[in-house]
C-alpha cells in the first residue's frame, strides 16, 4: 500500500492531472487487513471472581466535584477491559523489501490508544523490545531481524524523530552491534511531517537497514535537513545535504557518539525531577498561607517552591508543591489536617481511578518521588539543574528548598565547577550529539543517562579548576542578577540574543532592549572566557571543530573506561559516590586499601532535626552497604541517634517500597 501511495504521488507529481491506468490499485491477492506485529484467536471481556465484566474508568469523562467544585474522572463513565486470547507474535508474508509507516504511538500513550489488555499482551509476547520503546519500533525490530535472517533484503520505515532517543534508540544499536549485523544503508533524522490534515503535527526520521556481508560494507547515505519553509499545497519545501560514512544508532556520521559507555565517575549525580501525578499537589503561596503555612509548626518542610522547564526558560509561575514525602497517611492527618482535607479533595479522586496500584495506595504522596534525586541533595545548599527539553542547553544552580519537576535534570553538586564544564562549548557540543531532539520545535533533548553519565570531564591541575570554578560562579551570578533586575527577562530571550551576537546577525528593536537589560556582551565574554578555560583544563586546542571535540571526547570516553576496569575512577563527587574513603582519581577495588579504609574510624553524621531530612539520611546510610544492616548498624554512624526510631524510620522505608526488610530486623537499600 506504501508503494502503491508512493507511485500515485509520483505519478500526479510528474504528470499533472493526468488520471493514471484503472484500475489504481490492481488486484495481486497480496493485501491482508490485519495486525502486523501481534496475532491472537480472538479478545474477550475479562470477567471478575463474581462472574461480572471488569471495567475501569474511561480515562476522559469527568464530573464537578461536590466539595471542590473541580473536575474529578466520572466513576459512572466505565469501560470494559479486555483479555487476548492466545496472543503471539504476528508473522509477516514473505516478501523481499518491507517498507511502511507505521502509527506514530508513543510508549507512554500506548495504553490510551491501544487498550490495556493488547498493550500488555503486546509487551509480554515482543519482550525482547524494551516497554520505554515506541510503537514503531516492535515493527523495526522484526524487519531488522527478517534482514539479519537472510529472510528480508532491505526495509524502510518512516517514524517519528524520537528515534534517535534513547528509548529507541537501544533497539536500533542492539542489531547495528549483534553478532550477525544490520548495517543502515540510509537515513534522515529529522525531517518535518508534510500531512497535517490529521493534526500531526510531528517532525519524522526516515531509515533503511541492510545486512552489513562483509566487514567494512557499512557505508550508508545520510541526508540531512538545510533549510525548510512552506510550499503551499505541497506541505514544506525542504532543502537537503547528503553525505556517505558509517550511520550510527543516532543517525549521525563521524564519531560514534551513540557508542559511547557509561562511566562509574559520573554515577548518581544526574536526576530527573519529581512527577506529581495530580493536579491538586501544586498550589498558590495564598492557598499555602489557608493550609497554614508560616503557621503550623514543620509544614514549611512540606509546601515547598516547585520549578519546571517553561519556570527557568520564561517567566517563573510562582506556586509551590505540596510534599508528604516520609510521612504517611495517619501522621498528615493528625499533623496537618487542612493539608490532608485539600489532598483527599483534590488529589484523591483523580488518583482512585489511576491504573498504577502504588499512585493509588499511596494517593498523598507525589507519584514520583525520586528518592535517589533526594539522596543525592541531602546535606547540598544548592544543586545543578537543566532543562530536560530547550532551544538553549543552560546550566543554573537552584536552592536546595527548590523541589525540580520532571522537565528538569538536577546534577548534586553544588561545585561550580562542575557548573562551568557543562556549561562550555565541549560539553554542549557532546550533549547535542548524544541527546537527540524532540517535538515540533525539534528542541534539543538531554538525557542524563547519555548527555552525562557518558561524559569525560578533564583531569586538569587545581588551580584550572580555581579558574573554571570562578567563572561558573560569576557566569550564574550575572544572569541571576539581570533577571532580579529586570523581572520580564527569560533566559529564552537572553540566549537567542546571544546567538545572534555569535552569527554577527542584526539585532530587531526589541532584542536591542533584552541586550542591555541582560548586558548579554557581558554574557558573550563570560562564556567565551569559560570555553577557553574548559579548552585549556583538557589541553585541547580552542580552535577544535565540532566534529574534532566529539572525536577527542569519544576516545577519552573509551580511555576513561578502560582506566575504571582497572579500578581508576574520577569520582566528581567522591564523598557522595564513594563514601567508604575512596578519593578522586584513587584506585577503589585493591584489597588492601578497602580494609585500610574499612578500620579507619569514621566521624558520625549530624542527627537531621526534621523527619523528612532524617528519612533521607537514613536511606542514604543504608545504601552505603552492599550487606543487610540492621537500626543499630546505622544508628552507630550518627550522633545520638536512638535505635528505636532507626528501626521506625527503616520500617517506613520498606512500606514504601524504598527498603528491602530480610531477615529479622535486617534491611537493604
């Protein structure tokens, strides 16, 4: 059908209003209407213990709530969910090409699109293909298996841009890197989706994979988008670029970016923010004050500034999060009972009908909590944030009260130093290669686990580091004093202006304005400044292209790799990565240096004053290990700490799923 699609457009393109030979689409007997990746004899309602339909909420309709006023999901509005019965994987005819355009369903909406039941068979039956992947990507995996076969010559598909996404993009490194190996003979990663009649509104990759026969018969074609604009009926007029090399699992040339390990010196150090999961967690500072707020003793630990990406790209909303965090249900209750009302009104109603047990039990709590993300703060004043999806990569440091949404990348450090180097040129660069991009606007992504986790930082001398750490500083401090200035700034402002100051572009009237209000030459210079020193710390020359830095930063990667087999690791964090005594650059796995490290006494903690604080010091504590521990073993590490309330604390953990209980009174993180 993709074909036939193919020539019509072919055919009225070159010739006009020329009506082609009828019939159409001739009659092979090759057509089958049917699911391309999951079979099955038949679906059937589920049906309970008592012999009635099982039936969940219709996920759209909702309903005034008495009290509130709000919307809250219709408890009326119910449909009937569905078993598969004898669901497999679906075969395809044989053919010698495939090619197809598959439905642009993300992992996340799968469910909402396609039915719990079939989601779940779906995943169950392909469990070979990650549940983060998109729909797409069950169909590329099993061309790219026929192709590795000898079953399939060649396939094309086209899919959304997010390909080149992690999530994704596992599924397409795995057969680009298997034993017998797919090699992609061409490819565009970006390109704007013509057919918007429908609403989509996407930006598209186009792939074909090959079997690579011999070694070294990899070349493939790799077009790329020059330039784009309207073309009236037509869609978008495109320009394009072509080039030959070796194709990635990102889609890229040149240095395999997309190759790269992760490295044990950056490890638990990047987070995502927490993800709310109900509406009604996020309030006014006025409906902070009506719940007590500056007047209940300890709740100024739970209503606490909240931040998401469009907070640090434009204006800032103002509002603030409610955070139960280590508390349980009986405890906001008697503590905080006008918090527990505003919750169970506005929270609980939309969490009832959530399809997740854990958002449902446990209906105060944010839906994501990210404990790691709080382990990693604890004891920090401030840490490194980003946003997840931006025009501009910008690296700012954030209040520890700050509690980051998950649009938001936080990095616990509090080093400005660290600031410094992501912010540079060498970094921007290697998180541009490795991130991908997203959406319509086709923004830049950052995924900690490659932008970060992948990422050398230099071994440079202290006093590179005194100038890096300076820099970062005054860079932070002057877009921060600009913006308190002038309250109308946005970082997305500042930062086209100084891109137009790097291209020598004419500045329009109004960003002549956002240039003396954030002194962006000023901001120009801080950052040229900042590359040069980062240059300079890696021993690199400034002049470097950008395909050069991501070659040197690939070898370094693989350098930095082999030096951690053989227990060298630059910890960025070491007090934090590697709390049992190991300093930055220092060998952690020798025996001898281990028990060194094991006997030498240790100072105790500070005892957190407040709960939730102490939830976090405990959990941190009993990650420390890689052994049961019991309340005594952790109370030993903190100053006149009472053992009783460890083993409450570490019993609270273990209902939260948080900590592992074995044995008697024994826990694991």
């Amino acid at each position: 059908m993709v074909l036939w699609i193919g020539y019509l457009q072919w055919h009225f393109r070159t010739r006009g209003n020329v009506m082609p030979p009828e019939p159409v689409i001739k009659k092979f007997c090759n057509i089958e209407c049917r699911d391309a990746v999951l079979a099955y004899d038949r679906k059937e309602p589920l049906i309970d213990e008592n012999g009635n339909p099982v039936t969940i909420w219709d996920g759209r309709t909702t309903k005034p709530h008495p009290v509130t006023g709000e919307q809250v999901p219709d408890e009326m509005a119910r449909i009937a969910l569905y078993g598969y019965v004898n669901p497999r994987k679906a075969e395809w005819p044989e053919a010698d090409f495939v090619v197809g355009n598959p439905p642009f369903i993300g992992a996340k909406s799968m469910r909402a699109a396609l039915g719990d039941g079939y989601t779940e068979a779906l995943r169950r039956e392909w469990n070979d293909v990650p549940d983060s992947s998109d729909f797409v990507m069950y169909w590329w995996h099993h061309a790219a298996g026929l192709v590795r076969q000898g079953r399939v010559r060649r396939f094309g598909f086209i899919t959304t841009n997010s390909l080149t996404q992690v999530f994704n993009r596992n599924v397409v490194q795995n057969h680009l890197a298997a034993k017998q190996p797919l090699s992609l003979a061409f490819a565009i990663p970006d390109h704007p989706w013509v057919d918007s009649a429908d609403g989509a509104a996407v930006r598209i990759a186009m792939t074909v994979g090959r079997l690579a026969v011999n070694v070294g018969d990899d070349e493939g074609v790799l077009t790329t988008l020059t330039a784009e604009s309207e073309g009236g009926s037509e869609g978008v007029a495109v320009e394009l670029a072509t080039r030959r090399g070796t194709l990635h699992s990102d889609l890229k040339l040149g240095a395999n970016v997309a190759g790269a390990g992760t490295l044990r010196s950056n490890a638990d150090i990047g987070n995502r923010g927490i993800q709310t999961i109900g509406t009604g967690f996020v309030i006014t500072p006025d409906a902070a004050q009506r719940l007590g707020f500056g007047r209940i003793p300890g709740l100024e630990a739970h209503i606490r500034p909240y931040l998401n990406g469009r907070d640090l790209t434009s204006t800032p909303r103002g509002v603030l999060v409610i955070d139960l965090f280590g508390l349980g249900v009986e405890e906001v209750r008697s503590r905080f009972p006008e918090v527990y009302q505003w919750v169970h009104e506005r929270v609980k109603p939309e969490r009832d009908y959530n399809a997740r047990q854990s958002y449902r039990e446990n209906w105060w709590l944010l839906g994501e909590n990210q404990p790691r993300m709080r382990e990693s703060l604890f004891g920090l004043n401030r840490f490194i944030a980003t946003v997840l999806t931006a025009k501009h990569r910008v690296f700012s440091f954030l209040d520890v009260s700050v509690l980051p949404d998950q649009t938001l990348v936080c990095f616990a450090s509090e080093d400005p130093y660290h600031l410094g180097v992501l912010s540079s040129r060498i970094h921007i660069t290697w998180a541009l290669a490795a991130g991908g991009r997203l959406g319509v606007g086709n923004d830049p992504r950052y995924n900690k686990s490659r932008c970060f986790e992948t990422f050398p930082f230099p071994a440079c001398e202290e006093e590179q580091k005194f100038q890096i750490r300076t820099l970062g500083e005054t860079l932070d401090a002057h877009r921060k004093r600009q913006k308190s200035f002038y309250p109308d700034l946005t970082m997305t402002g500042i930062y086209n202006v100084l891109e137009k100051l790097r291209t020598g572009e004419t500045l329009s009237s109004k960003e002549r304005e956002i240039h003396e209000k954030g002194l962006v030459s000023v901001l120009k210079q801080l950052h040229d400044d900042l590359d040069a020193a980062v240059f300079a710390a890696y021993g690199w020359p400034a002049t470097l292209s950008d395909e050069e830095i991501l070659e040197r930063l690939v070898t370094l990667n693989r350098e930095r790799a082999r030096e951690e087999e053989q227990g060298l690791v630059r910890w960025l964090r070491p007090e934090f990565q590697a709390p049992h005594g190991a300093a930055p650059g220092v060998q952690v796995e020798m025996g001898m240096e281990e028990e060194a490290a094991e006997t030498a006494p240790k100072a105790k903690h500070p005892r957190p004053k407040n709960l939730p604080e102490q939830v976090l010091a405990i959990r941190a504590a009993l990650a420390a290990y890689d052994r049961p521990v019991t309340a005594k073993d952790l109370a030993k590490g903190f100053e006149r700490a009472r053992v009783d309330k460890v083993l409450e604390l570490l019993e609270t953990l273990a209902s939260l799923g948080q900590a592992g209980e074995v044995g008697e009174e024994s826990f694991v993180a």
